[in-house]
C-alpha cells in the first residue's frame, strides 16, 4: 500500500550493478520460480521472455508475453496513477511520461517522487523496455502522475484527490490506478473525508474511466474503500462489511455508490506460486468485481537510477492496470466496461481460484483476455454477423471426396467475431475433417458379408413367409441379437415384401426371391447404402420366365453413420437366362439425404442445405465367355444438386457428377463340383466433377470467393479373391474371400487388406 514506511524492502542497486551481477539475479530469480511452483510451461518459446521481462517478476505468472508475441505492448495508451507522483529522473521512466502530470497537493507542476511509492507502482505498469533491469507490463504505455500526497507520502488531500480525479477525466485516460488509501481507522469506517472522496471516485466511474484500486494489506475478509465502493448502497449499510463514524455529517441513506460496478476492478495479491499472500485482504463481497495478482517478490523502479524488492496489494493493484493498457491498444473499439468485463470474464479460474471469497473472478490472465471468448460469430461479407458459431463450422471429408475439402480449407482464413465484439481471423482447419476410414474387416464389402448370422425361416401362411436373421457383423459379434428380418407375400406372378432391420436392401444377399450371393454387393449401386439400416417396402412383378420388374421404396441410416439418415427409391429390370448363366439388371433410383452430401456430414457456418437429391442410374451382368467361364461386370453414374444455407459461408454447389464400376471373372468347378474362383476389380463410388463456392472475408483480401473442388486427387481401388465351395453334407457352403484396397477412401496411400472365412450350414 501506500505507505511505503512499513512495507518490506530491500535495496538492489542502481544501474552500476555489473553484467554478471545481473545475470545471477536473474538465475536466481529463475530458481525461486521454480521452488516455489511456478509453472513455466505456457511458451517457454516466446521470445519476450529475456532476463529483463524476468527480472521484475510477476510477467510470466499473467501471460503478458502472449500479448509481446503479437507485437502489443500499451502503444499509445495513458494511464494515470494518483500516488505520490513518479521519479521522472529514472532511466526506467523519464520517457514514460505523458504530458498533462501536476502536483494537486502541493499545486506545482513539479510532481518529483520524495517518497518512491508512485515510482514504485509506475514501474509495473510501463518500466520501457531497454534490456537492463525490467519493463513493466505495458512498456509503450505512458504514465500521468497525478500527485496527491505531501512528500513524505502521508494522507492526501482531499482536494488534491478531487482535482486529480478531475484532471484523469479531463486527459481522457483509460484507467486510473490507485494503490493508496484513506485515514479512516480500520480501513472500513466511513468518515466525511471517505463519503467526500467516495462521491469523486463515483463520479470519475460514472465517465467511464476504470479505476484499479488496491484491496488492502489488513488480511481482512473483504477490501478495502474505494475498492469496496460498488458495494456501497443503502441495503449494504448494516451487513457489517463497513460502518459510518460517529461524526459522519452525510445522510448515509444517499451513499449509494453500487452504479460504479463495471468501472471499478479490486486487485488482491499473490505470492510467486500464485496462493493469497497471507498480509492480502480478500475479495470477499467485491469478488463480482475482484480480482488476483502477483503482490510478493516482485521488483521495481525507485529513487533515483535504482530498484527495489517489495510486496503488498499496492504491487498487485499496477499488473492489471498495465493488462488494462495492453488491452486498449489491442482492442481499441472496446468500451472502458467492456475491458473491465474482459478482465473478469478471462481470468483464470481453475483450482484455488475457483473460490470466490479470496480470488474473486480469478488470477489475472492476460494469454486468455486477447483470445476470442464466448460465441465466435463469423462476419459476412456485407459486414453483417452470422448466427454461426465458426466452432460448430464442420464438413467432412473422405467418403466420395477424398481429403480433397480438407485440404482446400485447412489453410482458408475467415474474420470471426466473439462476445466482445472483437474482430479475430481464424483458419478452418479443424473445421474439415476426414472421416476415419474404416477397414475392411469393419465395413464396406467384407463386413456385410462376414457375419456370424442365425438364419431361421418361417412359412406363416401359403403365399406368407418371414426369415429372420440373428447375430452382428464381425467388429461387434454379439449371438442372438436381431440383426434384419424379411416379410414376403408371393402372389405368383406378384410379389410383395417388407424388410426391417440392419442392411435392408437387396445389396445384402436377401432379395425377394431369398437368393444369397456373397458377390452380389459388389455389383450393386452403393448409392443405396446411404438408406441401408430401417426398412423397405418391395414390389415385384415377372413380366416373363426370364424378365422381371422390381421396385423398392426404403427409410433408414446410413451404412457409415447411424445417425444420417435418408430415404431412396429405386426401380430395376432385369433379364435373365440360367441355363446359359446370362443376366442383365438395369437400374434407376434416387436418394433424397436429410443432413448429408453423398453420406458426409456438414454443420453450422459449412452447412449444406438439407434434403439433398441424388440420381442415379446404371446397369450390372453376367456373361459367359468359355465354359464355366463368365465375365462380371456393373457401371453405375449419377448426379447430386445441393446448395449451402442463408448463414453458410457454402454460396453455391455445383451439380455433382459420380461413378463407380466393378468387373471381374468368374471360373465354376475349379477344384471340384460346384466350387467357384472370382477375381474381381472395383472402383468404389467418388466425384469426377463438382465443386463448392465459399464467400469468405479475409482481413487481408477482403471478400472472396474460394473454389473448392470435389474431385478426389486419388482414386481408391479394390482388388477381391473369392473362392467358395458347396458342403453337400451339411447343406451349405464354405468361402474364402482376400481383399486389398488401395488409396482407402480416395486418399493417398491408405491401403488396407483383409482375408476371410465364409461358412454357412443349414440346421
């Protein structure tokens, strides 16, 4: 506090100290750092941390370095200090100084410190930055010494206090930082002098200059007056925080001081490991607008070209008045309350100082307050706000698209704006990522045809059946479980069916004839896979002994994310001749997506429009080259029409065009009777042409359109052996499938290979 006359000090030279000497107290104080459990993890890396920024001590401990890193260091900021003026001498100070300084006490305009306390408190706040001995917080800053005190640093007067208050006003500083207090007993009495006082404080509040005020050295519950002044109204007067004297001459039902919350910070002190110093009073019932910092160890400027080790509230009270600094500078659009706020709001609160009695809203934490905070709304291009979160900004990539949407926007820069109405530019980086490719052994072609399966069929009535289907696929075997059942209604030359359940599509083997084929969802439209686990509603019609019509309706989740759902039709005819082991399947379908582009995922500022359409159409057969020898083959192609949302940074989507294609040989009786070899090469379904528009604004190039295209660079391909063999003794048959994949899910040198056993034997 003020009185320097009690306080603990020590004398650590004067700018004759040698180099060496220098360096060992910087050692030095790098130890107690150490011992004392201060933590030096944050960014040991940032070049703003010399043995200068160390020396003073307390730096590290608020982050103030983050700021230094971004080039932000009090430019052009003035703040004033109501103490007992400053030592304009100092090598540490002498250009620190903004015009407009006096000495109300003594009315001069010579504001010489006689007594080291405002020196003192000067020096944490804007110490340059000359690489020898410290720098204060915001080092670019500059001071307006306001002295109020005789020069013996007694109590001020109270007209000097007046018209310093007066004068803070008139400068248009940004803070007035006060680490003094009043004769007024115990520190919580309130006399003539404090209401009289109080009423100036208020008023400098109430025009918006933020004053920083000490909390006291008594180890007292709550600080001390003026930090306690929002606490001031008339339903506060008989809590027992505060009382009035005997001779008070004010009516105290008219103090009521509480409108200056918002422009008033307390500042309590912490030792070098960041706990209350023991001499510190608590935040106690100012804790709304209180706050912690380092009060103990810490180093300063002094009489003439010297320094001095110190401690108490009054060290702590200049950190934040400085951080104040700093915050200006950087964010030069915000509202005195707004900094205040800021202050507050990003001071960290984890551990001890989540209890607010003695920390108030926490330790001081510069690092955080220059972050975004709150909601991070992306700013348009009309200068507008969007109602988007850039953190709920998502899109996936992989899939049809490769890593191409990962790539295109891990380096797009976007302006966001946070709940302080400041302007950040951001990356969207983390907002495109690839889904996780999954493996053969879980997904895709292998796992729907390695499963564990308990098939039972029932025959209800004559035309009626029903075939259930127990067990899960490989990655989760769990034995009885449902996994997908088939109603069929044979009419002879109609047939009607319903299926629910896992895999509901005729690409699983379980079409209304009941014919499984463990190739067959090779050769099948994978468009169908984005509905694939719900239910379907089949209709077939045998136009013919070897043509057949089908159409099929079904509602249900994607085959890759449970929770993106769609529904799709689709219509195939098809032709087929089993004496020559002939067959041709066209088909045509569509799949309308809920959430999803072609089974990928988009949300908040990348959103896609929903219900997206995709049309499909292609063909899949079977032809005989020599004996047992046939030629398998499928080519399917389509199109997708999307669109980005009204707060979407997504403009426009192109048509989206998409192919895949599988052929293949087939050899029968191989080794022996009815056994089969397949060798068969797919082309999983990707994008050969589309494109998304972004209109983003940069703060460099201001509003621009990015291109993105859709066009995977890497195609993936597969490679399957299959061999299976009939087991007449038991009614079944046993498989072997190998399978390779290359470049998994359109990406560069992802490979993937699994082999499997098939063995189905019937009960």
């Amino acid at each position: 506090m003020r009185n320097i006359k009690d306080a603990d000090l020590k004398m650590l030279g004067s700018k004759t100290m040698s180099s060496f000497l220098r360096l060992l107290v910087v050692l030095l104080y790098v130890a107690t750092q150490f011992m004392a459990g201060a933590s030096f993890s944050q960014s040991n890396s940032s070049s703003a941390i010399t043995g200068e920024f160390l020396w003073g001590g307390g730096l590290y401990q608020i982050g103030a370095h983050a700021a230094y890193d971004l080039g932000i260091t009090g430019d052009g900021v003035t703040l004033a200090v109501i103490d007992t003026g400053v030592n304009y001498f100092h090598p540490e100070l002498f250009t620190q100084i903004a015009d407009g300084g006096y000495d109300f006490f003594n009315n001069k305009f010579d504001y010489m410190d006689y007594n080291g306390h405002g020196t003192l408190v000067s020096g944490i706040i804007a110490a340059k930055k000359d690489d020898y001995g410290i720098h204060g917080v915001a080092y670019n800053s500059r001071i307006l010494p306001l002295k109020v005190t005789s020069d013996d640093g007694n109590v001020p007067s109270l007209s000097a206090l007046n018209w310093a208050l007066y004068q803070a006003i008139q400068e248009d500083v940004v803070a007035v930082n006060y680490s003094s207090t009043f004769a007024i007993g115990d520190g919580f009495t309130i006399n003539d002098y404090a209401v009289q006082a109080g009423l100036s404080f208020a008023y400098t509040a109430l025009s918006g200059t933020i004053i920083v005020a000490a909390a006291g050295n008594s180890m007292a519950p709550n600080p001390i007056f003026p930090a306690l002044l929002p606490y001031m109204k008339p339903e506060n007067h008989n809590t027992g925080v505060y009382d009035f004297s005997d001779d008070l001459t004010f009516d105290p039902d008219l103090i009521d001081w509480s409108y200056s919350k918002g422009h008033v910070l307390a500042v309590v002190a912490t030792d070098q490991s960041g706990v209350i110093s023991d001499f510190s009073n608590r935040c106690g019932v100012a804790a709304q607008w209180c706050l912690a910092a380092p009060g103990e160890e810490i180093i300063s400027t002094f009489w003439y070209d010297t320094y001095i080790d110190m401690k108490g509230t009054s060290l702590a009270a200049p950190f934040v008045t400085g951080a104040v600094g700093l915050l200006k500078e950087m964010f030069p659009d915000l509202t005195n309350q707004q900094l205040v706020d800021l202050l507050l709001t990003t001071a960290n609160k984890e551990g001890i100082y989540a209890d607010e009695s003695i920390y108030g809203q926490g330790f001081l934490d510069i690092a955080k307050a220059i972050t975004p905070q709150g909601d991070l709304l992306l700013v348009q291009g009309d200068g507008g706000v969007s109602t988007m979160d850039v953190r709920d900004a998502s899109i996936q990539s992989g899939g049809a698209f490769g890593d191409t949407i990962h790539k295109a926007l891990s380096t797009q820069s976007v302006v966001i704006e946070d709940d302080f109405n400041r302007s950040y530019q951001v990356t969207l980086g983390g907002a495109a990522q690839p889904i996780e490719a999954q493996t053969l052994s879980q997904i895709d072609t292998l796992a729907m045809i390695a499963t564990v399966h308990d098939r039972q069929a029932y025959e209800v009535t004559e035309n009626l059946s029903f075939t259930a289907q127990f067990g899960t696929e490989l990655d989760r075997i769990e034995n009885g479980v449902f996994s997908h059942g088939l109603w069929a209604y044979d009419l002879g030359k109609h047939a009607l069916s319903f299926s629910h359940g896992d895999a509901t599509r005729w690409g699983d083997g379980e079409n209304i004839g009941g014919v499984e084929n463990l190739k067959q969802r090779l050769f099948l439209p994978s468009y169908l896979d984005m509905a694939t686990q719900g239910q379907a509603y089949g209709w077939q019609y045998d136009v013919g002994e070897k043509t057949h019509i089908r159409v099929r309706w079904q509602d249900g989740e994607s085959l890759y994310q449970d929770d993106l759902k769609a529904n799709a039709f689709s219509v195939e005819w098809g032709w087929a001749d089993e004496e020559q082991g002939k067959n041709l399947n066209l088909i045509f379908g569509g799949v309308t997506e809920e959430d999803s582009l072609l089974g990928l995922r988009s949300g908040g500022a990348l959103s896609i429009a929903p219900n997206t359409q995709t049309y499909f159409a292609g063909a899949n057969a079977v032809f005989p080259l020599v004996e047992d020898v046939s030629l398998l083959g499928s080519f399917y192609a389509g199109q997708t029409e999307a669109k980005g949302t009204d707060d979407s940074l997504i403009q426009d989507v192109s048509t989206l065009r998409h192919l895949e294609w599988t052929v293949g040989v087939e050899k029968k009786n191989m080794w022996q009777g009815g056994d089969r070899v397949s060798l068969l090469f797919k082309q999983p379904l990707y994008v050969t042409d589309g494109r998304l528009r972004l209109d983003v604004l940069n703060a460099n190039s201001g509003l621009q359109g990015v291109d993105v295209d859709l066009a995977p660079e890497h195609k993936e391909q597969e490679v399957h052996f299959v061999y299976s063999t009939p087991l007449p003794r038991f009614d079944g048959e046993l498989g072997f499938q190998a399978s390779w994949r290359h470049n998994t899910g359109h990406i560069d040198s992802r490979d993937d290979a699994a082999v499997l056993l098939h063995a189905k034997i019937a009960f």
